[in-house]
C-alpha cells in the first residue's frame, strides 16, 4: 500500500495464547525475497527454540535458538538457508519451544511487506487418504478455519474459490465448508489410531560387512488388524518396498538388511523407515508412523578381524625413533586368541598369537617383535574385538593414533590432506589379499583440479605414496580405486617430520557426519576438511553445537570433484565445539586439530550415524598422559551413558552420565580411572557419537581418534 509516503508494511493477527509448537506452510529465499522469523517468549525464563526448516527439495535443516524471559528474538531465515532461484531455497518452517512454550512466531518478508501468524495445522486433526479419495478430520480446536492448502486450485481466476476452507464453530457442529467441489468425495470425522512403540535397532548396520550388523531390526505395535506396508527412505526418495501384509494387533516387526530394490547396498547415512497401515475396519484411520535406521560402513564395529595400513618401527633423522604399539580391547567376558599378521613392504609376513583376557586390554609392542621395519598388520580373532595402533616419535613430543577397519574395500576416501610448506603427506596402501592389487589414486585440489595415478601393490604387503612428490603446496583430497579388496590409511607430517597426524580412510560417503570432538580455544585450531568426489557441485551445511545446546549454522557451496576447508575458529572462536554435516549430495569428511604453534595435531575421520555403543580400545591416564571422552548428542532427546573402564588386569570401573539433547559434553577419564592404561566402552540408551582425545609431554603431543561402534552380538 502507499499511504502519507509509506510504501510498504504488514499486519498480523495476534495469538490469544503460547504454545509450544507451530507450523509455517509458506516460505521462500529466493531473489526478493528477505523473510524472518519472530519468535515471543511471554513467560518467566529462557525459552529453548527449535526451528526444523523443510525444503522443496526434500531435505531438512534445523537451528536452535535461546529466548530471553519476556523477550523477544527475530531470525533471519536466508542466514541459515542462504538465497536462491531453486526448489532447495523454497521451505516449509516448525518452530518448537523444547522446554516449555513460547510466545507467537510470525513470518514475516522484507520487502514485500506480508506477514502471517503460524497455524497448528495438527489442530483439526487433518488425514488425507488419497487412495481412498477421502479427507478425515478429528477433534479440533474450536472455534477454528482450516484451509487446505493441497487440494486448493491456484489456475482458478476467482481468489475466493482457489482454497478449500473447514470452519469448526464448535465442539458437536460439523464444520462449515467453503469450496466443498476441491475436496475428496469422502469427507468426515474418523477415528484416529497410532501405531505405537516404533523403533528401531540402536546400532547402526553395515549392510557389506561379514557376521553380525548386517540387519536392522523396525518394531512397532499395531492398534487393530490391518494390512501393513513397509517401506525405507532417503529424504523423499523411496529406497526400499516392502510387499503388504496383513497383521493382526499387536507387537510386530519386519527386518531390513540396509539394500535397495535392486539389491544393491545404499550408501551410509540417515534413513527412514516407514509404517503404513490400513484398518481391516474402515471406521478407523491410522496415521503412519516412521523412525530413523542408520547405516555407518565407515566406522567399523566390533569384529572377529582387524586391519592396519600404516606402522613403522625404524627411526628418522628429524623425528628420532618410531615407537609402535597395537591396543586390542576384548569387551566380552570370555578370553579372546587372537593372530597377529605382518606384512611387510618387500612382501614378507610374520605371525604372532595373542590371548587377551575377557573384559580388559592387551597391548602388543611391535617395536620389540620388528625393530625397523614399515609394516601393516592383520588381527584374526576368535572373539568380537576391538583394535587401534597408537605411534610415538620425537621424543615422545608428537605422535598420532588410528583405529583400524574391519575389511578391505575397493574404494576409499580421504577428505583431509596437505603438501604445503612443512607438511609432508603420505598415504598408505595394504594388500591383505594372495593377488597384486591395482590401484588408482585421484588426488583432488580446492580449485577443482585433479591429478590421477596408478599403482600395483603386491599380496600381503603395504605401499606408501609419498603425495607431495605429486601435487607439491596443496591442500588435497585422495580417492582410492582399487580392482581388489585393500585397506587404506593416511599419515601426514609436519614441522619438518617432527610432528604428526594419522587417520583411516571413509570406506562410503554419506549426506550426514558427526564431529564430536573440538576445540578453538587457547592456541587450538580446528578445520572441518570436506571431500566432494562427485561430479556435480554440493551444497553443504555445518551444525556448530556447543555444551550449552546453542547451534551455530553455516551453509557453503563445493565444487565437484573438490576438497574445501572450514576454519572452526572463524565461525565460532573460544568455544567446545561439535559438529553435524548435512550435504545435498554424499560426501567425505574429516577434522583436524592443532595447537601450542602447530608443535603437534590430530586427524580424525567423522562418522556418518551415531551409535549406542562405542569402544575406545587405547586410553591411558599416568606418566603425564591426559585422556578425554568426547560425547555428541546431535538428537532430539536427553541420552544416559553407562562408561566402563577395563584396564590390562580385567578390573573394571563405571560410571554414569546424562547428556542433553543437541549438545556436546567433555569427560576427563583421569577423574574416574587415574594413572592407568585403559580401555573404554560407552553405552547409551540413546544413539550418540563418542571420541577420544589423549595429550601427553605437557600437551607438547596428542592423538584422536573416534570410537569404534558396538554390534548386536557385542552387547
């Protein structure tokens, strides 16, 4: 409007009372359009406020916000989602109060000067069965107008007929309705059923691995005989279908083995695994019900067979001597023989045979079985394990840490590299296998460029590719190809081979990763390394979440085929920080940390889930060593941890923990098992993701490494 000079402004209908969720069906970021979201808190102390965004592209990202005691905050939505002319910038909004309820949200556009109060949509009870050409409703909130925005015509040049309305005057009136032509023949109360008790298991699968974690196991409880179809989901993508059923009520489940329609194994990350029922009665409506299933085939878990690329036992003239040790943690309570095989870079191999007790940890010195020597190790096991090497060097000031992996693979991933002044990059190639493997390493640069090589390593031996010999200055992504099974891993050097990190290879990628350790506080520099080996640009979001449960949130673009860096300290400086990475397209990441002027720096590989169980085979809390339990809860709900602590002598100490959700938390092992060597286990009854850090010389040194998730047959 224009009136007495003013060009432009809104109105909205207030709110009689705060609530604690609503909905926004309406929103765009694209050119033109600026919207914010309001957001009142009426009452007498901080409000916690989720904001769940759902784009037209089928994604979603969330952001968490505190609200000062009768205050009130704005968010500026193209902040979080940017801008674009694109179905991924067009979004749907809930905004929840996660410990109580908040005042009215209002949306509103600048500036386009429109506005409109969230509604509950929820409220009439809505139930759109689109087989059935019928639209149910239940009991409303009276009085109350709903328009139904899915059936409505738009193309109809008369504005008053384009939305069909239901008006509920009150509690025993049916509802008045406007533009009855636009909605389905069948139109009517109904009674509303849940299907109830939907879960499933807590451990994430790994659909290629051998044995145990291969199958995901949905439970649910059925109100009333019904014919049930199953169903698993990437975003708004159908993976995978089930045949109907007919179930009678009750307890039910259906298994699903982390495989598409064809058969063929999905990539790692957060699926949905979805209920629908059909009442035998058609009085009766149930709502479909779903919950998350999660696959991880980077983070290895428990297993009878362990892997190792990387070891050295000899001694340089920058970093002095090498020391090598290999930490197996035997979680169950029975005793586990274990062989140890050595490979060697000419071919050769050596065995050795281990028994390691129930319920402890067992160290194996390499150092004293093969002095001087480059060697990759496999670890066969009668019993479910769980390994990590740990390497020392210069004086004990520096040294880094890798779990292993639980079986070879023909592709890799490394999303974290450097051969720029200092840093000398070195990634390490083992061939458990009886044949010559040929492989293929595509080295990927941030600008985009790429450079390929190819290799022949032979059976039962390692081969080291030196990367600055290749892309010298770089910052530099790797890609592995391999036409048989082999193991991968990368150390990097810096400081003149004075210090160190190492780190795994991500044997899948994925469109979600978790951080769970970071630090960028007191000299300490974080950077998020992210690989997109893809052949179309990505658009990549990071969820910075600190202990207090406020989220930080940062959207960046990637070029295909690419590596990009995000400086931690940047976006949050001074703070304990973990990470969650959404992706529009799978990808690889890694975090890397520094500190005390780079004097040394960890590697750590993400992981695409979490997990209720985690194991941290290499602890170690005397001779000046300092050992920290990162846990990351990047869900919905409170998680309760159970950590024990096993030292070499099966002795065992507990505790327990509450972690809120959408936060981060620190725990010092020193405070509960002092000056001892140790391994840990932390179970959860809610999926979180766990790490270990450990420093050591007055933090002159230090490792990380994320845990290693547990198995159904673990537990």
């Amino acid at each position: 409007f224009d009136r007495d000079g003013r060009t432009g402004g809104h109105v909205a209908l207030g709110a009689t009372n705060p609530a604690s969720t609503f909905y926004f069906a309406e929103g765009s970021c694209r050119p033109g359009f600026d919207p914010y979201l309001c957001v009142q808190n009426p009452g007498s102390s901080e409000a916690r406020v989720k904001i769940t965004y759902m784009l037209g592209d089928g994604t979603t990202r969330e952001q968490s916000l505190g609200v000062a005691a009768h205050c009130r905050s704005t968010v500026r939505v193209t902040d979080t989602l940017g801008q674009g002319d694109d179905p991924s910038h067009d979004f749907s909004a809930k905004v929840e109060a996660t410990n109580g309820t908040a005042g009215s949200p209002l949306m509103s556009y600048y500036p386009r000067g429109i506005a409109s109060l969230g509604l509950i949509d929820s409220a009439a009870g809505l139930i759109l069965d689109g087989p059935r050409d019928a639209l149910y409703h239940g009991p409303a909130t009276y009085p109350l107008k709903v328009p139904v925005f899915s059936r409505a015509d738009w193309s109809n040049p008369d504005p008053a007929a384009r939305v069909p309305t239901l008006y509920f005057p009150g509690p025993t009136a049916e509802p008045t309705i406007t533009n009855r032509s636009l909605l389905p023949g069948t139109l009517g109360p109904a009674g509303f059923e849940d299907i109830t008790g939907v879960k499933a298991t807590g451990h994430a699968l790994e659909p290629q691995a051998a044995g145990t974690g291969r199958v995901a196991t949905i439970s649910y409880t059925l109100p009333r005989d019904s014919t049930v179809t199953c169903s698993i989901w990437l975003g708004e993508t159908r993976v995978r279908a089930f045949a109907a059923v007919h179930q009678g009520a009750g307890k039910r489940s259906f298994d699903w083995n982390g495989t598409d329609d064809t058969g063929r194994p999905v990539a790692d990350g957060r699926y949905t695994a979805r209920i629908d029922a059909e009442p035998d009665d058609p009085a009766w409506e149930t709502r479909p019900a779903s919950t998350p299933v999660w696959v991880n085939s980077c983070i290895p878990g428990l297993s009878l067979d362990w892997y190792l690329a990387e070891g050295y036992t000899g001694s340089s003239p920058a970093a002095g001597d090498f020391e090598e040790y290999v930490l197996v943690e035997n979680p169950g309570s029975q005793s586990a023989k274990v062989t140890a095989s050595f490979m060697f870079a000419d071919g050769g191999t050596a065995e050795r045979e281990f028994v390691v007790a129930g319920m402890s940890r067992f160290t194996i010195v390499v150092d004293s079985l093969f002095p001087d020597a480059e060697v990759s190790v496999h670890l066969r096991s009668d019993r479910l394990i769980a390994v990590e090497r740990s390497m020392y060097f210069n004086g004990r000031q520096a040294g880094h840490d890798s779990i292993g992996v639980g079986r070879p693979g023909t592709g890799w991933y490394l999303a974290e590299g450097c051969t720029a002044a200092g840093f000398n990059e070195f990634v390490l190639v083992q061939n458990p296998g009886d044949e010559p493997a040929s492989v293929a390493a595509t080295f990927m640069t941030g600008g985009g460029a790429t450079e390929k090589r190819e290799y022949s390593v032979g059976p039962h031996s390692r081969f080291t590719v030196h990367v600055n010999d290749i892309l010298p200055g770089q910052e530099v992504s790797t890609q592995i190809e391999s036409d048989r099974p082999v193991v991968v891993e990368r150390s990097q050097y810096l400081n003149d081979m004075t210090a160190g990190t190492c780190s795994i290879a991500a044997g899948s990628l994925s469109e979600t990763w978790f951080l769970a350790e970071g630090y960028t506080d007191r000299g300490f520099q974080e950077y998020v390394l992210l690989q997109n080996p893809g052949e179309e640009a990505n658009e990549v979001t990071l969820f910075f979440m600190e202990p207090s449960g406020a989220c930080t949130i940062r959207s960046y673009a990637l070029a295909a085929r690419s590596r990009f860096t995000v400086a931690v300290g940047d976006v949050l400086p001074g703070r304990e920080v973990s990470v969650k990475v959404l992706a529009k397209h799978a990808l690889a990441v890694e975090r890397a940390m520094y500190w005390n002027g780079r004097s040394d720096g960890h590697v750590t590989a993400g992981s695409p889930s979490p997990d209720t169980d985690w194991y941290l085979p290499d602890c170690y809390t005397g001779g000046g060593f300092e050992t920290w339990l990162l846990v990351m809860n990047p869900l919905d709900e409170a998680a309760t941890l159970t950590l024990t602590l096993m030292d070499p002598a099966g002795t065992a100490a507990t505790r327990s923990f509450q972690i809120g959700p959408r936060t981060r938390m620190s725990v010092p092992a020193a405070d509960i098992l002092p000056s001892s060597e140790f391994s840990a286990h932390v179970a959860s009854d809610t999926p979180v993701i766990v790490e270990k850090s450990v420093y050591f010389s007055d933090r002159a040194g230090g490792t990380c490494s994320t845990g290693i998730r547990g198995t159904s047959a673990g537990r």
